[in-house]
C-alpha cells in the first residue's frame, strides 16, 4: 500500500492519499501517523482523503479506519472532502462515515482531483 499524510495548518488541512492494495497492518500504520498529526489541527478543520489509487482494501481494515474517524471527530474534524473516482470503488467508506461521524460532519465526495480542489478552496 502507498500512503501519505500531510498537514497543511495554515489552512487547517489534513490530506491523506490511500493508493494500491490495502492491507490492515498498513491501516493501523495509518492510524498511528494520522494520530500523531491531528493534534495540531485547530476544531472545524478539513480532511481530504484520496481513495483514487486503492485498487482493493482488505475487510479487516475496517477498524482501523474506524479508529481514523473516530480519531477525527474527536479532535473536531468540520469537514470530509473524499475523492471515490468510481461508485464501485466506495468500499463501504460512505456508510462508516454516516456512522463514525454520526451526522455531525459535512461530508462531500468527489470523482476528480480537480473537483476536489475547487471544494477545498
């Protein structure tokens, strides 16, 4: 699996890219760097999470990127810019986050790289 988590704190910006098969030892790994970051976000900022790249994610994922929502909530998370360039490649992320984030969250998915970018300005 590729990964890759960014902060961009002028913008209050977290962006993460998930790319290739997704193994759940690569998602606690995840977790673990994502945790480390989110503290120096401020309450109300944004994630943009790439989902292009994954070309399979293994079910025992699951509670890893649980454990990354629930992170988010917690520390404030106002908004979720998600990139699923295909319905089919969803994996069940819209349906945990309805979950995880419990209706508190703005959510908006995007199929492009570029849509994203205009939701993020």
């Amino acid at each position: 699996m590729d990964f890759a988590a960014t902060i961009d704190a002028s913008r209050n910006l977290v962006r993460v890219r998930f790319a290739g098969a997704v193994t759940a030892p690569a998602m606690e790994a995840a977790a673990a760097r994502l945790e480390a970051l989110l503290p120096a976000m401020k309450p109300g900022f944004t994630t943009f999470t790439d989902f292009g790249g994954v070309e399979s994610m293994d079910l025992d994922c699951v509670p890893h990127l649980t454990r990354i929502m629930d992170l988010c909530r917690t520390h404030g998370i106002g908004l979720v810019v998600r990139l699923l360039p295909a319905p089919d490649k969803d994996l069940g992320i819209k349906l945990l986050s309805i979950v995880h984030y419990r209706g508190k969250v703005k959510m908006v998915t995007v199929e492009t790289l570029a849509e994203a970018e205009r939701v993020l300005a």
